[in-house]
C-alpha cells in the first residue's frame, strides 16, 4: 500500500514530547498509516491490539510511562538532532557495510568502528 512513511505510536498531538522518540515510531505503508480502513489514525483501537500482538503487551504500557515522565519537557531539538544523527549513523553502518564486505567474501556481523 504506498511508500513506506514514519508512524507514531502515541500520538504527537497528546504526547508532543514523544515526538522526535524512535522508541514510539513505527514504519508503515501509507495505507496502514492513514489511508486505509483499518489505518493506524483511523482504528486507534485495532492499532493498540497490533501493537501489542507484534511487540508484546507492555510495550504500549512503556511508553506511555515515558510519555507521562516528559510531560510538560521542552525538547531540546539540539539534543535530538545529534542523536538521531547519531543513529543514522549506525544504521547506515549496519546496512552498507554487510553489502560492501559481502563483495570481498565477508559473510559475518560488521565490526564495531566506535
């Protein structure tokens, strides 16, 4: 269903500081993030049971703890930025580097460079 689009778990309308979390992201198709009838925006409640069939029960539980702990926080986009750059960073290390090893004959788990 479509490209494939970020999708909050918690809503960043009721819970802004969750916002820039990756812990409360979700990678959907556009259908099951918006479009669909059974889109995570339009069934809250099919999304909650999805949620806890796929990541476990307490999941949900989490992050609404953590929701609860920052509200009222400002978030400090400069904090946010270097993380996320910094999990890009080892994201992209996971996915180019098997690909580039791949070539020489190298089959196991990238190396940790840090």
């Amino acid at each position: 269903g479509g490209p494939l689009q970020a999708a909050h778990i918690l809503s960043t309308q009721a819970h802004p500081a969750m916002r820039f979390d990756l812990q409360n992201v979700i990678c959907l198709c556009w259908r099951h993030h918006i479009a669909g009838p059974d889109a995570w925006h339009k069934s809250p409640q099919i999304a909650v049971a999805w949620l806890a069939k796929h990541c476990g029960a307490a999941y949900y539980d989490y992050l609404q703890t953590i929701a609860l702990q920052r509200k009222g926080q400002r978030t400090d986009l400069g904090c946010v930025k270097l993380h996320l750059e910094a999990e890009r960073k080892k994201l992209m290390a996971r996915v180019s580097v098997p690909l580039a090893t791949s070539v020489l004959g190298h089959h196991g788990p990238p190396e940790d460079s840090e």
